[in-house]
C-alpha cells in the first residue's frame, strides 16, 4: 500500500504529465492548425490581389479600348477635324489632355480644360516608339509637365488609309485615377496596395502620397528578409511570375503579395498585418489555455468554436468577392473562376457562353420606380440561377445584365431553352404592368467556333456581348448566336459614334419630305412626313444603321430637336414667301418625350419660327401609348399648344384599340406592310376597313403608309381612308425635289399614273 505522500507525488506526477500531454497536444494542434492557416491567409490575399488587379487591368483595357475606337475615325480626319474631335472625346473621358502625334514626336496636346499645348516633343520617349512600332504602350509615372501630381501616357499607333501608320493618339491619365484603385478598403483599411517593377522598385504607392518618394524605395525595404526569400521574389519577378512571402516589422508579423499586371513589367503588390487576416492564432493561444485548465472537453469545444468563426470570416469574405450583394447570385469574377473549371474538366463538351439584358429596363425603371425595378432583378435572377447544376453557371454582371455558361447539344436546344424562360419572364412581369412587360434578349457565343481555344473566357463574354447588340438592335430574334462579321458590326457602331456629333455640327444631316396625297380630294398633297437622311460624301450612313443606335446611347434626342427645328425653318420659309400653307409631321422617339423640357423646347421652337397652330404633327410610335395616363395627358397638352398628335405605325406593335379609345389623337397611320404579310386578303381588308371606319367614328383622320400599289388606293379610297403615303405615289425625297414638286404640281393634285411610273 503507498502511503499518503507517495500517493499525493503520484497525483502530482500525473497531474503534470496530464499537464504536459495536453500542452504538447495544444502546441502541436496549434502547429498544424496555424500552417493550415497561413496557406488559407495566402488564398484569401491572392483572391484580393486578383480582384485589385482585374480593377486596374480593367482601367488600362478601357483607355486602350477608347483610343482604337478613336484612332480608327482620326486614320480618315482632316488635320482641322483632329484637334476639335480630340477636345469632345475628351469632355466623356476622365483624361487630363490628348493629342495626335506625328511620325517626327511633336504633338499638340489638348486639355480636358481646353487649353492647347503645342509642339511638344515625344520622340524621345520609348512609350512613343513602341506605339510607332505597331502597339500599345503605357509609360511609366511621371510628373506633371504642365500641373501638380503625376500622369502616365497611353498610346496607340493610328493607320492611315493605306495601312501604315501615320502617327501616334495618345492619352494623358493622372496617376490618381490607379492611386483610387490602389487606396480601396484592404481588410478594414489594415491592407496596403502598390504598384512595384521587375525590380521592386515602388512606381506607385498611396501611402507615400502617390509615386515611391516615401522612406522605403523598394519592397525590400519593409522588413528583414532571409537571403533564400529575397532570392526567391526577385527571380519571380524578372520571371513575372506571382508569389506569397512573410515579413516582420515593427515586430509584427506580415504577409506580402504580388500579381504581375501584364503591361510595362509592373506588378500590383499588396501587404497586410497576419493579424487583420484571421483571427485564429489568438484563438487557439487560448485554447491550449483552456485545454490545460479546464480539459479535454472544452479544449474540443473551443476549437470548434474557433473552427467555426474561420468558416464564417471565409464566408463572409468569399460572399463579398464573388457574389452579388443585390440579387444573391455570384458574380462576374465567381462566373470566370467557374467557367475555367467546367471547360477544363469538360474538354469534349461544348458550352455556350450567353449574356443577356432586359429590353426597356431602363423605362420601366423610370415608370415604376427603382425599388421595384430591384425586384424584378431579384426575381429574374432567381429565375436564372434556379437552372444551376453541375454544369450550369450564371451570375449578374451589373444593372440589367447577366451572363452564363452551360452546355449545349444544339443551337436550336439552346434557343428553344431560352425561349421558354423568356416566355416565363414576360407573362410574370406582366403581373404588375400589364401594358409593359420586360423582354429578356440573350447574345451568344459558342465554344465550337473555329479557334475558340484561343479565346479566353472574357473574350467570350465580350463576343456574346456584341450579339446581344445585334439581337436588341430589331432582329427578329430574342437570342443571336456570334457570328465573325459582327465584330465588324460593332466596329462600324463604334465609328458611327465617333462620328455623330461632328456630322450634326456640320449639318450633314438632312431633310427629307415623303408627300401625304389626299385621295378623298382629288390626290392633292396635303402635308409631308419629314424624314432624315445622314449625308457624307466620303461614308453615307444608312438610316438603319444609325437610327437605332442612337436611340439606344440617348443621341437620338438632339436629332429629334434638330430635324424639328430644320422642318420649322422650312415651314417659315414657305409661309413667307407667301405659299399655301403644307401640313408637316415630324416624328418624336420614345427618349425625346421623356425629357423634363419636352414641351417647352418644342412650344418655343414653334413660337420662334412663327408656325400656326394646326400645321406641326408630331408622329409617336405605337408602344409610347404604353406610358398610359402620362402619355394621355402629354397629348393633350400638346393639342392645347397648337400641335396635331398621331400615332404612327398602327399595326406593328401591340395593336391594342384601347388607343384608340383612350387618347385623344388627331391621326391614324395604318402601317399596310405589316398588314400586306397577311396570307388571306380578304380577311386583311376586313380589319383594314373596321380600323378606318373605327377612326372615322371617333374623328380621326387615317393615314395609310407603305402603299406601293394603284388598287390598294382604290380599296382605301372606297372605305374612306382619308391620306396615303407610299411609293405609289412618291418616294421620300430631299428638300430640293420635294420643292420642286410642290411647284410642279398643279393646284397641288400628284397624278397616280405619273408617280408609278417614276
């Protein structure tokens, strides 16, 4: 038997060893667990790093991006064009100055306050050469030759006609526009992002106010390093390969990123505290503490909880980088990491990469507030994402966009698909606006394509992105595969872009009149549709391809006024000089009639040039009649200002007699090619004849538009259609013809016979 004392040793003796299991088992748990961690904090940081570093790829892409789109208008500019179109460019773009160089360097730079500075010479920078050697360039940061701060240069080369290149566009950037980059919120502002070199060497660095003028002039300088870890970095970055090390300053412990950005050899470097990363290794200090006092049990309880709150902070991070806050789906940047897996895993499948809009989006927006457009983005989205499985993706990219990726057995299979979710999508929305429902367009691209294994995963976005375009731009189809010659597509809307306003301040946009021929009253002219014409002597630009466009980018809006103004000079003119008075209809689009001044632009307009009430007809399209009570009121204020109101293109759109009802216009178009599609003429005449006879009832005068032929006069002629307006019996023709015609005709009667004929 042990006496009491031997006893009390060996409590004591197991006591300790007890003790010291359990210390060795926390150290060693805290060994492993705090390796785990630190390859997780590496993960976390390259995840911000690559997020930093699309931000700022991105900036540099969209400048380059600006300057082609420029450089190819400017390869066919007069000199005297250059420098003005330089100056618009430059109002929409956040440069400090452009300028166009030639082949000997000298350049006259253009601020974005408007000041020119000329004759300065680039010929000696290597960022010149470069872009006259056939590429883009970046320079490095420099300062300001003509202001406080710094700036880098873009640079793109300019071709001319022949395909040389004549010169170089470049662009002047503040270094404040990466600094803002640099300076967002890392790890709750504990996280520093720089700019470095192949060297080290900092080229731009917030924290020391912009360029690496601060104490340490290399990343070197942060800390001591062992001679295999400085080794290490530097052959990564001559090798512009990217990396994770470790460092200690002010006695802290930090952990230090870099990701190369593929242009000058620079890279984006990134530093943060080990403590701003995670909290586990406090934590699991404490839970050795709490396994020698408290034991086993809730030394496993603590590590649990620890295990718990590292999930929770990975979530919350992995939540921010790579899922959209508004609809709860993942974003572009999960999308991307997705997509790069399924294609990799899948090699044999082909996968089709959409991106899609809501046509009318922003109207809706605009009629029914943005709480309830976020709704309908929230709905849609759910309506998208519940199609995931293990080889479907999709995210939302920003407003009303949204891309994926799936694969595809077919395009008819994708196409009857999408269809179907476009079918749903309308019929649920039009729950709450019965008069507007939202259209979901979709752009593809195919991974089958010729070189598609050389595209990357962005390109294809972009390149579905350009079918999107061509399926909003009045296809008849929802959902448009890509296809090589659309790229020439966008190319030649980004020219028509560039060129826009220039051909508006030139007056190259001119007036054309279709006549309106009374066939009740012996085929007198009684008024004229004026029409626009976009005339270039060296590039034409056909009403389809320009019209459009501008109503999808808002400049649609000052030709609206333009034309109107132009046809109120013409009125005015006629008038003076003491000639019968001519009905005009000038057409109005959807974005015109939305502006706060509308009415008072068009009112003063009328009033300046004298017009008298009754002569200015202002043609809507059909779906304006969707705006409901607004659009009703807008029509009646318009009367009351001496305006005829019509409405245009009846139909070829929704066609519902609810318009005719419920708004107080002054004219009726028939649009007789939509109805001429009919495959039963009798059935066609039938519903051509209770519209006139409707309008008629109601006194509404009716015009038929796209008349082409002699016995469809006749028809309309007898069921008492009031005008036509068609090739029967003119084409629409330029100011010069039209008064000419005017003069010609006799007592203003345009035979039939004559114009068929012509």
């Amino acid at each position: 038997m042990l006496s009491s004392s031997e006893q009390l040793k060996r409590t004591y003796a197991m006591g300790l060893l007890i003790g010291g299991v359990f210390l060795v088992c926390g150290l060693l748990l805290l060994r492993q667990l705090s390796s785990q961690n630190e390859r997780e904090n590496a993960l976390y940081l390259y995840d911000t790093v690559n997020q930093l570093q699309t931000l700022v790829q991105r900036q540099i892409a969209l400048d380059f991006q600006t300057l082609y789109g420029l450089a190819v208008s400017l390869g066919h500019m007069s000199e005297k064009e250059i420098l003005p179109t330089l100056k618009e460019v430059n109002d929409n773009n956040a440069f400090l100055r452009m300028g166009l160089a030639g082949r000997d360097g000298r350049v006259d730079l253009v601020d974005i306050s408007g000041e020119l500075r000329r004759g300065v010479d680039m010929s000696g920078e290597a960022f010149f050469q470069e872009a006259l050697a056939g590429r883009a360039a970046l320079s490095g940061v420099r300062g300001n030759p003509f202001g406080p701060g710094s700036v880098i240069y873009c640079a793109v080369p300019v071709h001319d006609r022949a395909g040389g290149i004549s010169g170089v566009l470049m662009a002047v950037n503040s270094a404040d526009v990466f600094l803002d980059i640099l300076r967002i919120s890392l790890f709750d502002n504990k996280g520093l992002a720089s700019l470095i070199d192949g060297q080290g060497v900092y080229v731009l660095r917030p924290a020391a106010g912009g360029v690496a003028e601060g104490r340490e002039k290399d990343i070197f300088d942060l800390g001591p390093l062992e001679n295999m870890t400085r080794e290490r970095v530097l052959e990564n970055l001559q090798k512009n390969r990217r990396d994770v090390f470790f460092y200690t300053a002010g006695g802290k412990k930090h952990f230090a990123a870099y990701e190369p950005l593929g242009v000058n050899n620079w890279f984006l470097f990134c530093t943060v505290p080990a403590a701003a990363l995670s909290l586990t290794s406090n934590a699991l200090w404490l839970s050795v503490c709490a396994i020698i006092g408290l034991a086993l049990l809730l030394a496993f309880f603590l590590l649990w909880r620890v295990r718990s709150i590292s999930n929770q902070y990975h979530g919350e991070l992995e939540r921010m980088a790579f899922l959209d806050p508004l609809t709860g789906i993942r974003n572009i940047n999960r999308l991307k990491m997705d997509a790069a897996v399924l294609t990799r895993r899948n090699p044999d499948l082909v996968f089709a990469v959409w991106y899609a809009d809501i046509k009318n989006f922003k109207f809706y927006n605009e009629m029914f507030g943005y709480e309830m457009g976020d709704k309908e983005l929230v709905r849609i989205a759910a309506l998208l994402a519940a199609g995931d499985g293990p080889l479907v993706r999709c995210c939302r990219v920003s407003a009303d966009k949204f891309a994926g990726i799936r694969p595809m057995s077919s395009r008819e299979e994708f196409t009857r698909d999408f269809q179907a979710l476009r079918k749903r999508i309308e019929d649920d929305t039009t729950r709450f606006s019965r008069a507007f429902p939202l259209a979901l367009h979709v752009g593809v691209y195919s991974t089958d394509m010729a070189h598609a294994g050389e595209v990357s995963f962005m390109d294809m976005i972009n390149r579905a992105n350009i079918a999107l375009r061509v399926a909003k731009e009045g296809s008849a189809d929802a959902c448009v595969f890509y296809s090589d010659d659309m790229r020439g597509l966008a190319l030649r809307q980004l020219e028509i872009e560039s060129r826009m306003e220039a051909a508006l301040r030139d007056d190259q946009f001119k007036l054309y009149f279709q006549p309106k021929v009374d066939i009740q009253n012996g085929n007198r002219i009684q008024g004229a549709e004026v029409l626009t014409r976009w005339h270039d002597d060296d590039r034409p630009v056909p009403p389809r391809d320009f019209i459009p466009l501008f109503e999808r980018n808002g400049f649609i809006i000052q030709l609206d006024r333009h034309i109107f103004s132009r046809a109120c000079a013409w009125l005015h003119q006629r008038l003076k000089e003491g000639k019968s008075a001519l009905g005009l209809a000038v057409n109005v689009s959807r974005l015109s009639l939305m502006q706060d001044d509308f009415l008072l632009y068009y009112s003063n307009v009328k009033e300046r040039y004298g017009i008298p009430d009754g002569l200015l007809e202002l043609e809507c399209t059909e779906s304006l009649a969707l705006f409901d009570d607004h659009f009703r009121e807008m029509v009646l204020e318009l009367k009351k200002r001496g305006f005829r109101c019509s409405l245009d293109d009846f139909g070829a759109g929704f066609s519902s007699f609810n318009v005719l009802k419920d708004l107080p216009i002054d004219v009726l178009k028939l649009d007789m090619l939509f109805l001429r599609k009919s495959r039963d003429l009798a059935r066609e005449r039938i519903v051509v004849s209770n519209i006139i006879a409707m309008a008629r009832e109601l006194g509404v005068r009716t015009v038929a538009e796209g008349v082409e032929h002699a016995e469809e006069v006749d028809f309309l002629r007898s069921r008492g259609c009031n005008m036509v307006q068609g090739y029967v019996f003119a084409r629409p023709m330029s100011e010069a013809e039209f008064n000419a015609l005017l003069d010609e005709a006799r007592d203003g009667v345009l035979p039939l016979a004559q114009a068929e004929l012509a």
